[in-house]
C-alpha cells in the first residue's frame, strides 16, 4: 500500500497537492458549514494531542459520513485523482478547521 511506503501524514499531504483547487474549495466551504461546532472543537482538542493520527478513531463512523456528504455536495470519487475520497477528506476537514493553512 503506498500509504504505508510513503508515510501517512506525506501520503495525505501529497493527495492534497495534487487535488483540483475546485474540489479542494467546494469542499472545504461545505465542511466550514456542515460541520457542528461541538464536533470541530472536540477535533481541535484532538489534533492538539496528535495532528497525525487525530482521525483513525473516526474513519468508519464520522468520516464515513463525511466521505459520505461530500460525494453528495461537491463531486464522486471518480472526480478525485486517486478516485477516492479516503484519501482527501481527513485534510479537507484540517483546512475547514484553520487546523493547516495551505494546501503544502
């Protein structure tokens, strides 16, 4: 799995580059929206504790959803690069978040 190989937090950092901007926007001002608030303070605590693997706990309930919401609002899997949104949410969610700053 290149995942593995690369590193996680590179692999992922890596998918965020090279996403189309339009993607990387439509769904960052739709998590900005979507998401609670009490949600996106208990991910600030968590990242705080470890921005690497904040959301491994979360990939087959909430991010599941997310993935989920994501295809319905701004655009299917096979609109993606790697044509999957496992690949991309966990860093559009840090973005929506003021968690990172860039796309770098």
């Amino acid at each position: 799995m290149k995942e593995k190989e690369e590193g996680f937090a590179e692999f992922h950092d890596r998918m965020l580059r090279e996403c189309p901007t339009w993607i990387v926007d439509k769904a960052v001002e739709f998590l900005k929206r979507n998401i609670p608030s009490e949600v996106k303070e208990q991910i600030k605590e968590e990242y705080k504790i470890d921005p690497v693997h904040w959301c491994s706990p979360y990939h087959f309930s909430w991010g599941m959803f997310i993935r989920n919401k994501l295809r319905d609002n701004v655009c299917t899997d096979d609109k993606l690069p790697s044509g999957n949104f496992d690949d991309y949410y966990v860093r559009f969610v840090e973005l929506a978040l003021g968690l990172r700053e860039d796309r770098k």
